[in-house]
C-alpha cells in the first residue's frame, strides 16, 4: 500500500507493508531534488552561497545561512568574529525555530491528534517571531543578512527594546494558548503530571494521545544526536539517558538508498534521532527525562519536547538579548579576502528539526564542492533491510497508515530540505 | 473566492512569507484554498491533480519543468487542466515568473510560467492575457494579498512586460531607502556592520535597478535589507541570481549597472559634481557630534 503524505514543505510516499494487520515495514520515499549542490553551488564565488542556501528552503532558510557563514568561516586559519555578532545570529536563529515550532503544533499536529488546524494560532507568534529577525536582519523570509566576518546589521538600543518586547508578546501568547500561565515553569519542571493539570493546548493534546493508547507509539532506537553547540544547545549524543560528549563530524557518512532522492544518514554506522527529543535528552531537561522514563522515546516525548522548546528558546533568548554589548563591532573584516582562501570548512548548526551540517570546499574562493546533511536526512530518510532507518523503525507495529503518518510528521518533516 | 495554490521546482519560500500577511483572518473569510502547501482544504492534492476542481485563480509558485511532477502529475499537465477553467493565473515569486533559483536545477529547461528569464515561453503563452506576476525571492506578502483583492474586486491593474503590477513594481528598491544620502552625494565609503553609508558603489546594492517596493511598504511592516545594512540582491528581476552579489561589478571605476533610467552620461555628470564637494555630516558617524 502506497500512501502520499503531503504539507510536509513538499511531499514523501511511504510504501507499507502489512503482516496481520499491522505495519511490518515501510519504505520512505522523496520524488524529487533540485540539485542545488551540484547545480547551482559548483562553481559559484563562496559569498554566493549565503544567497543561494536559504532558499534550500522556505521554513528554516535562516539556519542554512548560518551553517553556511560558519562553514565559510572554518575555511579561514584565523578569523576574529565579535561576541555581539555571534550572539545576534543565535537570536535570529532562535526566532526561526520558535516560529517553526507554533507552526507545527498548530498546522501538523493539531490536525493530527483530532482537531482541525488552527491556522491563526500558527501565523500569530509566526508572525511575531519574523518581525524580531527582520528588526536585526532586514526581512524574514531569505535575508542574507550574516557575512563572512560577523553581520552585515548595526543594532540600536531602540531594536533591543522592540526585541524584548516580541519576545514577552509571544511568551504571552504561549501562556494563553499553549500551557494557561506556565511557560517559564516548563523549564525546571520535572514531572508531566504537573503539565497535565493545567490548562492548554499542549496539555490537551498530550492528554488526549494518552486517552487513544498513543503515548507508547513511534518508538525507535532511543539513541540521540546533537552537533551544533551554542550557548543552549549541548554538542553530543545519548543512547537512551547515557550521554558522550565527543562526536567528530569525521564519523557522520552519508549513502545514497534505493528510494528516491533522500540520502540516509549514520553516525560511526548507526542511526541517530535529532530534533527537539534529542536536544533535551542531551541537555537532560528534567520534564522531557520524565516523559522518556515513563514513555521513552515516543511521539508523546516528542511532541513535548518540541513544545517545551519553544518555551525554553523565548525564555533563554531574552537572557541572550541582555549579554549583548551593543560596543562591540557587527562586523570585523577578515585579513585575507575570500577570493584568496583554498581550503574546507564544516560546520553544524541546530535547526528546528535537528542538526543541519554544512561541508564546503574552496578554490581561490571558488565553490568546488558543497554538501548538506539536513536534519530531515537524519529522522526520515530510509536505511538497510538490517539497519532501518530512525522513523522507518518507528513506524513499525502501527495499525494504519494514519497512525504511520501521525509518526511520520511527529518528526517534523521538511520535503525540500531532504532532498535539497 | 476559490485558490488552488500549486508548487513547481520551489523552496516554499512564498508559501511561509504569505503567511506573514498580518490580516491572515480577515483573508481567509474572503478566499479559499482547495489545495495549498500547508493549509489544510477540502480536497488532497491527489484529489487536486487528478481532477478539475472548480476554482477561480490559480496560484504557481516555483519554477516550471516538464519533467517534475506532483502526486505523480507533471505539473505542465495540471497547469494546462487548470489554466482554461480560471478567472486569472498569478505567478507567485521569481521561481515561477522567471525560472529563478532553481532555473540551472536540471538539465532541462526549468523557467517561468510565460518567461525563461528575460526570454518570453511558448508553452502557456495562449494564458499570458489572463496571468498576473508577482516576483520576489520570496514575494512580500501585501503584493501578493493585494493582487488577489484586485482580482476579487475586478479592478483594472496596469502591468509592466512582465505583467507584473505597476503599483508596486513601477518603483525601485531604492525609493525610501534610509541611505538614501549617501547616495544622492556619491560618499562611497561603506563598510559592513554600520548604520551609514551606501551599498551601490561597492557592495553591490542593486537596489536602484531592481524593481519593487520594499523600502515603500517595508518587510515584516518594520525593516528592510538595505535598511538593515545588507545589499539588495534584484531578487525580483528575471537575471536573479546574479554572481558575486556582495561587490558591485565596475568599468573603469563606474558601476557597471546604473540607476534605472538614467543615461551614463547624466549620471557621470552628476557624480562628478557631487564629489567636488564634501558633506561633513554625511562624512561623520551617525550619532557623532
């Protein structure tokens, strides 16, 4: 059985497989790519691609042009970058995850778990969230706005005061409608029946999936990774609740698989689950450790640790906003023009889905070679017949192809992204 | 009325920058999607493909190949399927006026819906009377929402050759730029990173040859690239992207590309001019005594 999954930034097919009346495999499929590595990036002068890489996609654009000025910026010996540029790209960067977030709750999941989309539930903090990264970067959607050296922004006590005030409107709005007056509670919170007493959103999906018989589904192999480290996000990887710290990029490969235009993703030779589960299972968020003890790692932790994310990222980007030293340069121009560098430069940024990882390699400046490892890669691409992939496993024992794509989109999928 | 709102060769760009339009409630009691990336509507995409769902506009976004397919469809076929059947057809970013980001994606030809950058197509040509352009990597959501009201409202719109709406594309990114003085007297020292200076000379602002308005009605309602300190990428035009987009391309110390309009001769002229002279307000930091 074949079904189209589609509102996923494109689409994917998932080809089950059913033995007594349960799903005993499934294929995932992407039917298409734009070929942007090879197509459009080869060849091009290296400043290029912090126009080009945004539009990788439309939803998370603003975490590839910081994998990308990173990356650029690995190909230098020495390179001196101020505080204050650094701190500004992690709060854009965080204003696009949080609007990724709301946008899932609302248009994927809600959908999902029995109600109807709320569309203006979505858009609202969505809005909101645009607006702060536009206040720093120019516009949100496809600015390009970090450059090899800091940003291309000079930022006004004035913006700050606006920044704080986009933030505290959308926390509000999170204690409105997601978890009625508890927002920055989630973050030390260390059991889910405390959440579940309150009112919300959050509560009554959570709540509901437990009602179903869900709460245990979409389980896979309890094995987490996180590579891009900021001042919130820790660098690592958990096997269930046992944390490593040291994880070379050296040892991510990737492999081109039967199906269509993902290509499947490994650390050291296994699969690894990113995204919000895995970042708070590195971080060791006391409320998401709950939830994973009592229903490991399935779309019930899933889905609360991306909510909880949301909650996390507004609180601790207003603390972030508040280090800043307005003194301090946007921009220091590098010693050496670009157009001068040979050399590869890797780097890893946490996007909303998980980690995004960018490798590029120049010639006098000169793109030869630029791959992109998305987190959508790592979640939902397929594996081996002996090795399946993190949401081909999950998927398994469900009873339908609903619940399969309940599972499927627990994951957060980008379409474009994956097959970039 | 009734919108199918269908992706080509995209980056879904468009779909998320309309959904910053800030009177999303408002629009949605005036329209409806039968199909659309994300919001959910009465009928599946397969539903969508595969038949002929009465609607009145049809919205593309994304660049148009006759090998790419969605739900299985090549998406020259569902053009064709709806194309006849609609009021107006809109063109929904670069990608799909133009051919765009993704025009060198495949070997095939990947373009606009009635342009293959600057070259007219044949393929739809029979619908251009009836098509509406929107460009922009992404599109500003007012322009998109305003057009479709247009529509709705049967008011007369006048069209530049690319049929695109003179009412925000007969300006350029330029007009309310709030660097606009550097410009006007020729100061060329920008550096990255201040809130003086101007990007034209140097850093390769496109923004006076480059149709739009958003330095007129602002991004996100509070800003703007070239506000913020970035240069404009012409992102609306049919040669987006060009290369080397940070450094302005130069014949013999002059801009390679000059203001829309203006002969080389005046504006030699009026350079001159303006560098005989200096301006120490316009050669100081902003917030200097």
């Amino acid at each position: 059985m074949i079904k189209l999954i589609e509102k996923i930034e494109g689409e994917a097919k998932l080809h089950f497989r059913f033995d007594n009346a349960k799903i005993s495999h499934v294929d995932i499929e992407f039917m298409s790519t734009r070929n942007i590595s090879e197509k459009i990036l080869q060849g091009k002068p290296a400043l290029d691609a912090l126009v080009i890489n945004p539009r990788v996609c439309g939803i998370c654009g603003h975490a590839h042009l910081l994998a990308t000025v990173q990356a650029l910026e690995e190909c230098y010996d020495t390179l001196e970058l101020s505080p204050k540029a650094q701190t500004l790209r992690e709060i854009t960067l965080n204003f696009e995850l949080i609007q990724n977030h709301f946008k899932w709750i609302y248009l994927t999941i809600f959908p999902l778990l029995g109600e109807k989309q709320h569309i203006l539930k979505a858009t609202y903090p969505s809005q909101i969230m645009s607006q702060a990264i536009a206040t720093v970067a120019g516009q949100y959607p496809h600015n390009s706005y970090a450059l090899v050296g800091g940003v291309v922004s000079e930022v006004t006590h004035m913006d700050i005061i606006k920044l704080h005030h986009y933030l505290d409107e959308t926390i509000q709005f999170f204690e409105t409608h997601l978890v009625r007056g508890f927002s920055e509670e989630l973050l030390v919170c260390n059991d889910i029946s405390n959440l579940l007493n309150k009112e919300g959103d959050l509560p009554s999906l959570l709540k509901r999936m437990i009602q179903q018989g869900w709460e245990e589904y979409g389980k896979s192999y309890d094995q987490f990774i996180a590579f891009g480290e900021n001042s919130y996000f820790q660098r690592g990887k958990s096997n269930k609740t046992r944390r490593t710290e040291s994880i070379p990029l050296k040892y991510v490969e990737e492999q081109l698989t039967t199906d269509g235009y993902a290509k499947s993703v490994t650390y050291k030779g296994k699969h690894y689950e990113v995204g919000p589960l895995a970042r708070a299972m590195i971080n060791k968020t006391p409320l998401i450790k709950d939830a994973h003890r009592r229903y490991g790692d399935s779309i019930f932790s899933r889905i609360l640790a991306r909510a909880c994310e949301t909650a996390q990222l507004l609180i601790h980007t207003k603390k972030l906003i508040d280090t800043l030293d307005l003194s301090q340069p946007s921009y220091i121009q590098p010693h050496t023009p670009i157009e001068e560098i040979t050399a590869t430069g890797e780097s890893a940024v946490e996007a909303a889905r998980g980690s995004l990882i960018h490798k590029v390699t120049l010639k006098q400046g000169i793109i030869q070679h630029y791959d992109i490892i998305t987190p959508t890669q790592w979640n939902l691409s397929g594996g081996t017949p002996k090795q399946l992939g993190v949401s081909q496993k999950a998927m398994i024992g469900m009873e339908s192809a609903e619940m399969a794509e309940l599972v499927f989109k627990s994951f957060d999928v980008c379409s474009v992204c994956t097959t970039h | 009325m009734r919108i199918l709102w269908l992706s080509g060769v995209a980056c879904n760009g468009n779909t998320h920058s309309f959904l910053n339009y800030p009177f999303m409630e408002q629009f949605l009691k005036d329209f409806t999607f039968i199909s659309h990336p994300i919001i959910d509507s009465e009928y599946t995409l397969e539903e969508v493909v595969q038949q002929t769902i009465p609607c009145d506009i049809l919205l593309v976004e994304g660049a148009i190949n006759a090998h790419f397919t969605r739900a299985d469809v090549p998406i020259t076929q569902i053009i064709l399927n709806y194309a006849p059947i609609v009021q107006k057809i809109v063109t929904v970013g670069t990608c799909a006026t133009f051919g765009g980001m993704f025009h060198q994606s495949y070997a095939e030809p990947t373009t606009g819906l009635h342009f293959d950058q600057k070259m007219p197509t044949d393929t739809f040509a029979a619908f251009k009377a009836k098509t509406l352009s929107i460009s922009g990597c992404p599109i500003h959501p007012e322009v998109l929402v305003n057009t479709l009201y247009s529509i709705k409202n049967r008011m007369p719109m006048t069209l530049d050759h690319y049929l695109r709406p003179k009412a925000y594309f007969a300006y350029t990114v330029h007009n309310g730029c709030v660097r606009n003085e550097y410009f006007e007297y020729k100061i060329d020292n920008h550096q990255f990173g201040n809130l003086e200076g101007c990007m034209f000379y140097e850093h390769g602002c496109q923004a006076p040859f480059t149709h739009g308005s958003c330095n007129k009605i602002l991004w996100n309602e509070v800003n703007s690239k070239t506000r913020a300190g970035q240069p404009c990428m012409g992102c609306t035009e049919p040669t987006f992207p060009k290369t080397n987009l940070y450094a302005t391309k130069k014949n013999m110390g002059i801009p390679q590309h000059l203001p829309l309009g203006v002969a080389k001769r005046t504006y030699l002229t009026l350079a001159g001019v303006s560098k005989a002279f200096t301006i120490d307000r316009l050669e100081k930091g902003l917030f200097d005594d």
